[in-house]
C-alpha cells in the first residue's frame, strides 16, 4: 500500500504548483473583483496540457490518471479555486462526450475542448427537486429525425462562455428514468444562457441558467444511448465530486498556512499567537482536517485509476467535506481574527470559494444514503 | 419560546414591524455596494430606537435587558450590517450609562435622543485581544487632555457624532494606566482614517480613527483615572448581549430561509426525506438553546446578579451558532444558497464570532469563572479577561 | 548545431528546512530535493539553444543516491538524456573534487562544444565548478552570464559584472556559469513530464573515471552549519529630537561594535 505520489505524480504536481504561482498568483484577487472570464489563464491551461490531463494521447490529452487529475485540481485551487472550477466543468464535458460520445462527436468537440478553443459545460440541474421533475423541468421530445428540447437547466458552470453543452434531458416527462444526454451547439437557435448570477466566491467561473426554447437537435446529438443519461450523470457527477473535494482541500491548505504565518508575526500579550493554545487548536484542527480529507480524497482516485468501484468511497469524502469544509475557513479566518475578516487578506474570499465546492447539491437523500446502502 | 409579558411582545412586534419596512427590502443593495446605509439613522432616530439602552429620565425608552435582546434579535433577523450599526450605537453609550455623571449623562444622551450615533473605540492595530495593549496616550494639559493615537476596526466611527475612547493616562501602570473618555466629533486633530472592506455585515461602516492632538476638556473623563479598563469589560459584558441577540436573528434568519426554500423544492407530496428533516431538527435546537442562553443572561442582568460569564456564554453560543446554522443553510440550500442572500447571512455570522471580544476570548472569561471557586455575596460585576 | 552539456546539482530546498531552537543545528527531515536554482536556468538556457540551432542537450550529474529523484524532473525540462555519477564522496565533496568527477565524465562522454553549469549552487555557492571545468579540461570559461547566443561555432557571452556589463566572444568548445537572470525557465507542461519516463538515463560508475583517492579526498570540510535566527532587541529610543535619537542609536550600535 502506497500513500505517497508516484514519482510522476509529484512532478505533475509541481507542475500544478509552478503554473499555479505563474499564472494564478497575479490574477486571483483580481478575478474576485472584475469577475471576468480569464480566458487567458484558461489558454495557459491548454498549453501546460491540464485541459487534456485525463484524456487519452490519441485525442491530444496527457493520458495522465485520475490521481494525478484531483493533485493538479487541489494544486491549483490553493491560488485561484475559481479558475480549478472552470477547468472541472471543462473536463466533465470533455471526458463525458469522450467517454459515451459518437466518433462524429468525439472528432468535432474532444480536441478543441483539450486545446482551449471550446469551452465546455455541463447541464445537469434543474430548479425542481431532481432532473426531470418540476414545472420548468428539460423535456427531449422525438421529431421525426431527432428532438425537440424546452425546459430549462439550472446553475450551469462555464454557462455563456461555453460553445458546447452536455445537456440531460427526460424524453418522457412522466419517468425521470427516461434522463438522457445530449451534446448541444452553444449557437443553437432557441437556447438562451440567463443572467449570470452573483456568487458567493469562486467568481470568475460563471453560473447562469439555460434555457431551451424549442431547441431542435438531430438524432445523432444524443450522447450514449438513449434514456442512459442517468448512467452518464451519476458517473461524471461521481467523479466530479472527488474533483469538488481536492478543490476544497486546496483552499483549506492555502488558508491554513495563511493563517500559521499570520499567526507567527501577530503578537498579542507579548508573543505570537501561533504559541497561545487556542490559536494552535484552530490550525491543528484545520490541518488535519486537510490531511484526512486528501487522504481519503487521493485514495479514492485511486480507486479510480485502477477500475474499481468507487461511489460510496467518492460519497464518503463528500460528505466529510459537507461536515468540515467550511469549519476549516470558520477557524482559520479566526486565527486571523479582525484581520482574518479584511478583504485586504486572502482569507474572506478562501472563506466564501470553500463554501461553493462543498454544496450538497443533491437530492433529498444526500450521499449518507448511498454510504449506508452500501455498507447493509 | 421564553415568556415575554404583552409589553415586551408589543415591543418586538413594533420592532420587526420597523425591520420589515426599513432594512430587509434594503439589506441587499447596501452589502453588494458595501455602502454605509444613512437612511437608516433617519428611520432609526424616529422610531428612537437607538435610546433603547437610555433611561427615561433622560429621553431615552428605558428597555430592560430582555427587552432589548429582543430587540435586537429583530434588527439581526434583517441584517446583520444594518443590525450592527444599530447595536454599536446603543453599546456606544453603555460606557456613560455606567459610570457616566449626571451632567455627563445628560449632555452624551441628548446627542443620541436627537438622533446621534455613538461608537466605543478600544481596539488599535497592536490592541486586539491584548486589549490592555492600548497604546493612544492621554495626557493631562491643565483643563484638558491631549489624546494621540489609532484604533482601528472601529464600528461606526466614521457616522458618530459621540465617542467612547480608551486611552493610556499612565503608561508606567499597564492595565491600571488606561482611562476611558467621552470624545465628540469635530473636535480638532480627530479624523477619520480609512475604511475596511469586509467579509461580511459591509453595510456597517468599520474605520480607523486618527487621533493627532486632540484637546477635550478634562470634563470628557468617565469615571477615574485608571478604571478604563474596567469601564471597558463592563461596558463589553452589556454589548455583548446585544450582539449574541444579533447572532440569533441571524440564525434564525437563515434557518427560516432554508426551510422554506425546501418547502418550495419538494413541493406536495416530495417532502424532504428525513435526513435533512433531522438536519433543520438540528438547526432549530441550536437556535433555541442560543436563545434561551441570551434570554437567561439578559434575565440575569435585569435581576441585579453579576454577569459576566452569563454575558461570555451568550456571547459565544450565540455567535457559534449562528456560523453553524448559516453554513448548514447554505450547504443544504446548495447552488441556490450560494447564489442567493443567505450566502450573505454566513459572511454576516463570521464576524460574531470574532467581535465584542473572539469567542476564544469569552471561553477564557467562562474558564476562569468555572475554574474559580463562586463570588462572595455582593461581591459586584467580576473581571472580565 | 551545438552539442550542449549542462552540469546540475540536485540539492535540498532551503524553504523546507527548519532551524532547531535550541543549538541552532538544521533538520532537514522534510527537505526535499530541488534542481540547484540556476541549474535550472542552465537547463533552460541549453534547451532554449537547441530549440534554435538544434543539435543535443545532455545533463550530467554528481551527488548521492538521493540525485535519482532528480532525473525525471531534469528530462521534463528539455534535455535529451541524463549521466548520473552516484557516490558516498559526494556527500562531502568540495568544489575541487566535484570539478574531478564531472571533469572526468566528460572526457568519457564529450566531446561537447558548450557546457553550461549555474554560476553556484542553491546551498553552498561556491562559484567554483565552471572554472575548474575549464582548468581541468583545458577550456575556457565565461563566468556571471546574463545572456548567451550561439552563431556557428561562436560563443557570445554578456556577464553582468558588479560595476560593468561585459561581452566576451569565444570561438570553439567552452564553458560557461550562468546567472538566474539569464531566462525564465518554464513549466514543464504534462506531455514533458510524462515524457520524462521515457528519455534515457545512464549511470556512469565512479569505478569507471580512473580516479585516484587523492582525486576524491575533499581538502576543505565542513564542519557544522548552523541556522541564523534575528533577535529582536526591542529597544525604543524616545529622546525629544530625532537628533537626540540619532546620537543615541550610533552610540547604541558603536556600543555593540558595529563600526
């Protein structure tokens, strides 16, 4: 059992960390405040080959493993999370149409999507309580040679910026099993991208509503089989999950060592506080709670690498994370005290990026449900 | 719920009444311009709000200590900037209420009857938690006092027209060489420094003061040389009620928001599965205990017994949870949450765990009272840390 | 078409390493290992040569058994092939053994028409290796390079000198030591990492360099090496005048033998 990063892994890593300095470093105050889309950054990406990391060398990727995937995401998450979000939701479209995607589809989206020339997203939620379901809900109706899309898609990454959308929709409104992927053409007609709404934190990386007005897609735009969308949307929900949590230890990590240093030059009571107890609780904790969390969340990578199941295991870190998250910025803001408040400081928008990447986002039952059917 | 008589609930009813109409429609804007809400001083000075604290017999409606939690409450259920400006107005003048005299009394509460805000200035760059660090000198020039120095993270100081300062009259003597003073604006040599943009309650205006020279007569002295410190604790111990009451509006706020959002989500029959039905279970516990903490402390003070540790109590559960209940809203509340106003209600939760006193600062004053044997009868208020 | 050699150094990181309080000693336990600083420059220089004029990049090192985490990030970053010389006397070497080894190899593997090593190391910054390179393999040597060009078989050097920038022209094989502000070296995307494994390595025996005892015996040893830690003295001079606390501080530092 090995626990450290291959060799390769650690230079990938480095890689991450160097990129991340160069390119990440300048911008991320910035982008909180313009939240403009940095496509320079994103082009860097294409360029360093991140937006191909998990892709196959055929179609331009790196062939790289899932682990080293989620050390880049947490790599670059300890600069900017915003920008580790943008590239989340590329690969989530780039591996979902490379993944169930036609050769026709494949050829005309996967390269452009590794090079940074297309941007992609992936259209999952809804307003309703779970996809299919509700007034508003993306309903694919058949036409002859193809279908008919109206509804619309809630909070969709990379909205408006995107040319290419994976999007689910239910074939038939009355069975939610009927889920089915599409891959949509931005410029369709009928499909309009809503306002962009104001984030929390990790600003810069667009979410927007969707709207299908009548949107006529071809037979051959569906992605995988028909009504297998629920396959696909567990699977890359699964994995973007493990993705969410390196983000969320990357923020944890860059603010726990804020913090530490803060805490080794702020005298109170003639000494640092980094040796008051309080103050090495709060880091402590927050530290470890880090540890832990890359543990697990590293070792359900690779789970992932190696082909074996990996649900419960990628619901288990979600759901820690869920739990501690954001008790991870609570405290070390607090061993910042009134400055740990200050947006002159990093650690106010690591406080409000932390809280986007541990959303539960799910439906009623929550990833306790899939961890206790799997342990019974 | 704890018991209220008709009065206190009248009370609150006209105090949520003055939130529904002037803060909740308003909160929004002001914390996504992170601009200072003036109206509201307007709104504030005809409701007399501020006076809550002062006694009748000076203008002022004389609450009790329960009744201006409850108070309080409301303004954080609105906002917790808008809420903060309110409640920094009303602790801005506990310092007086306590130790002021007579004259000194009439003359900073008619300020505030005639719709002044008022600010308590104890922090300075190097004066956080080691707030007997104080480093603003004072110092004695025939009528008057000279005062030089900066605080900082000072909540209204750039709307007040009264102050509260702390300042070194001694430094030979450490903790025994502060003095507590009554500082008006526009006296010469005090301005206004620069302004912090913050996590969270943006709308409250949170400055440094400059204090270069400034003359003011010896008249402006609270209490005598050397009780500063102890006029700051007593006067913390009160305003710390005020904002744990802030910290459970907050909390209630979020929680209210949650549960109805869900009700909309799983409309009918989808009703929230159990998991998070015992997760809200879980929020309302929190937000109750919080309360009744409070409720109890405030209690405690209207009877006349030392408070301090009940103070530090409320002060820390209530802050605590309102962090918690926030964070779990805008968890359970997913997506939604994070792009909507109860994102704002857990920026505006951090800070109660950090001003008034970290809530690490408060477990050490309820450390030391429960590690040290109880007090004689009529021993008065303890120290706080 | 310039046949490049570049010489690196695989050292520890100085950002990892703690000082221990109590005898100032240094724990290097969580160290880890770096490409020397402007090593990496000298990497990055030779690669940016070859991308130009074309020709080989190799790298050659010296050091413990530690330098074979150094390979694959060292063939991340351009060179063709990495020689690696692992033995105990590294752990002690100073500049005049180090220049033996690395001397010897070369006559092994060269010819070469440009070697390029970092003006000094990130720990002990001797600035020793590239003129001893020279001495010892007959070539000349060009130290504090700013910037390189390469024309033909011409070497055009500019050194940054303390008081002067220099430019220096050399004809046929030489070595040159390079400075950090020669180039930026860039980041290795994915591709070249994972490209990496598959770029050869060779060891090279020290067995194998015809090299004397004497040749490895260090004559300059370190005894220990201890950390630095400020002390704050706090002092406060609060005379009435700036003048008067002027007089106060020079008698203070005059005090303290400070001249």
């Amino acid at each position: 059992m090995n626990f450290q990063l291959t060799e390769e892994q650690q230079l990938i890593e480095q890689s991450a960390h160097d990129f991340a300095k160069e390119y990440l470093d300048p911008i991320t105050g910035q982008l909180d405040h313009t939240v403009e889309f940095p496509m320079a950054v994103v082009k860097e990406l294409a360029n360093h080959d991140f937006l191909g990391l998990h892709l196959p060398i055929e179609v331009g990727g790196a062939g790289a493993g899932f682990v080293s995937y989620v050390a880049v995401i947490e790599g670059l998450s300890r600069s900017c999370a915003a920008v580790a979000s943008i590239m989340n939701n590329q690969a989530m479209a780039s591996y979902a149409i490379q993944h169930w995607g036609s050769e026709v589809q494949k050829k005309q989206y996967v390269q452009a999507l590794v090079k940074g020339e297309t941007i992609g997203a992936f259209a999952i939620y809804e307003h309703g309580p779970t996809p299919g379901i509700g007034p508003d809900a993306l309903v694919a109706t058949k036409s002859d040679g193809g279908y008919a899309l109206k509804g619309t898609k809630a909070y969709v990454r990379n909205a408006g910026v995107a040319a290419v959308y994976v999007v689910f929709a239910v074939t038939d409104p009355a069975d939610p099993k009927s889920l089915t992927a599409f891959v949509v053409d931005a410029g369709v007609k009928g499909l309009r991208v809503g306002e962009a709404l104001t984030t929390m934190g990790l600003k810069g990386c667009p979410v927007a509503d969707v709207i299908f007005d009548n949107v006529t897609v071809p037979d051959t735009a569906v992605l995988g089989a028909v009504k297998s969308g629920g396959d696909v949307a567990a699977r890359v929900l699964a994995l973007a999950s493990v993705a969410e949590a390196a983000q969320t230890v990357g923020i944890g990590q860059a603010a726990v060592e804020h913090a530490a240093v803060y805490a080794k030059q702020r005298v109170q009571f003639g000494k640092p506080v980094a040796t008051l107890q309080p103050v090495q609780t709060l880091l402590a904790e927050a530290a470890t709670d880090c540890y832990l969390a890359r543990l697990g969340l590293r070792s359900t990578a690779q789970l992932v690498e190696d082909g074996k199941p990996f649900e419960t295991e990628a619901a288990m870190v979600k759901s820690f994370l869920a739990r501690l998250g954001s008790k991870i910025l609570i405290d070390t803001c607090q061993v910042e005290g009134g400055m740990g408040y200050s947006e002159t400081m990093p650690l106010p928008r690591l406080f409000r990026d932390i809280a986007g990447t541990t959303l539960l986002d799910a439906p009623a039952d929550f990833p306790d449900y899939a961890i206790a059917a799997s342990i019974a | 719920m704890s018991i209220l008589t008709t009065e206190q609930q009248e009370i609150k009813q006209a105090a949520r009444e003055f939130v529904a109409k002037h803060i909740i429609p308003n909160a929004a804007e002001y914390d996504r311009k992170g601009d200072f809400h003036s109206f509201l001083l307007e709104a504030a000075k005809e409701s007399k709000i501020f006076t809550m604290a002062i006694p009748k017999k000076y203008g002022g409606l004389g609450y009790d200590a329960l009744t201006q939690v409850v108070v309080a409450e409301e303004w954080g259920y609105g906002c917790g900037g808008m809420g903060t400006t309110l409640a920094a107005g009303v602790l801005g003048m506990d310092s007086v209420l306590l130790v002021g005299n007579d004259e000194q009394k009439q003359r900073y509460f008619e300020a505030i009857v005639n719709g002044g805000l008022s600010a308590f200035a104890l922090t300075e760059p190097g004066a956080g938690s080691d707030a007997a660090a104080v480093r603003t000198t004072a110092v004695r020039s025939g009528d008057d006092y000279v005062l030089n120095g900066t605080k900082c993270f000072i909540t209204n100081g750039g709307y007040a027209s009264v102050y509260v300062i702390l300042a070194k009259t001694d430094p030979s003597k450490g903790v025994k060489g502060i003095s507590a003073f009554i500082v008006e604006k526009g006296r010469a040599g005090f301005t206004v420094g620069a302004t912090d943009h913050k996590l969270g309650i943006r709308s409250s205006n949170t400055v440094e003061l400059l204090l270069k020279d400034v003359h003011i007569p010896a008249s402006n002295l609270l209490g005598k040389e050397g009780d500063g410190m102890k006029i700051a604790m007593m006067t913390l111990d009160l305003g710390r009620q005020l904002i744990a009451a802030l910290a459970v509006g907050i909390a209630q706020r979020a929680l209210d928001e949650c549960v109805k959002y869900l009700q909309q989500r799983f409309p009918g029959k989808m009703q929230p599965g159990q998991t998070l039905q015992f997760k809200l279970a879980d929020m309302q516990i929190q937000v109750q205990a919080a309360r009744e903490t409070l409720h109890h402390t405030a209690r405690v003070r209207d009877s006349g017994a030392p408070f301090s540790k009940e103070s530090a109590m409320a002060k820390a559960v209530c802050g605590d949870v309102a962090m918690a209940v926030t964070s779990q809203a805008v968890s359970l509340m997913g997506s939604y949450g994070y792009t909507s106003a109860i994102a704002k209600a857990m920026r505006d939760a951090k800070i109660m765990q950090v001003y008034e006193g970290t809530n690490q600062i408060q477990r050490l004053v309820i450390a030391r009272a429960v590690l040290s044997p109880a007090p004689a009868a009529g021993a008065g208020q303890k120290k706080a840390a | 078409m310039p046949k490049c050699l570049v010489c690196y150094k695989w050292t520890l990181d100085e950002k990892d390493i703690k000082i221990k309080p109590g005898d100032l000693s240094l724990d290097t336990s969580r160290a880890k290992g770096k490409i020397s600083d402007f090593d990496r420059n000298a990497i990055e220089e030779a690669t940016l040569i070859q991308e130009q004029h074309g020709g080989a990049v190799h790298a050659l090192t010296y050091g413990t058994s530690a330098v074979k985490q150094s390979l694959k990030d060292v063939l991340s970053r351009g060179p063709e092939t990495v020689y690696w010389i692992v033995d105990n006397s590294a752990e002690t070497a100073d500049a005049c053994v180090t220049a033996n080894v690395l001397a010897a190899a070369i006559r092994k593997l060269g010819p070469y028409d440009l070697i390029i090593c970092g003006e000094g190391s990130s720990d002990l910054f001797n600035q020793q290796t590239a003129a001893r390179l020279g001495a010892l393999l007959g070539l000349p040597c060009v130290t504090y390079v700013e910037k390189l060009s390469v024309d033909g078989d011409t070497v055009k050097a500019t050194r940054k000198l303390a008081d002067c920038t220099e430019v220096a022209t050399v004809k046929g094989p030489v070595v040159v030591s390079v400075l950090g502000t020669i180039n930026k070296p860039r980041i290795p995307s994915l591709k070249q990492v994972l490209g990496a494994a598959k770029k050869p390595n060779k060891e090279i025996k020290i067995a194998d360099l015809g090299l004397n005892a004497e040749a490895l015996q260090s004559k300059a040893v370190h005894k220990s090496v201890k950390g630095f830690v400020a002390k704050r003295k706090n002092i406060v001079y609060k005379e009435p005048n700036a003048a008067a606390n002027v007089g106060k501080l020079t008698s203070s530092l005059a005090a303290e033998g400070v001249r």
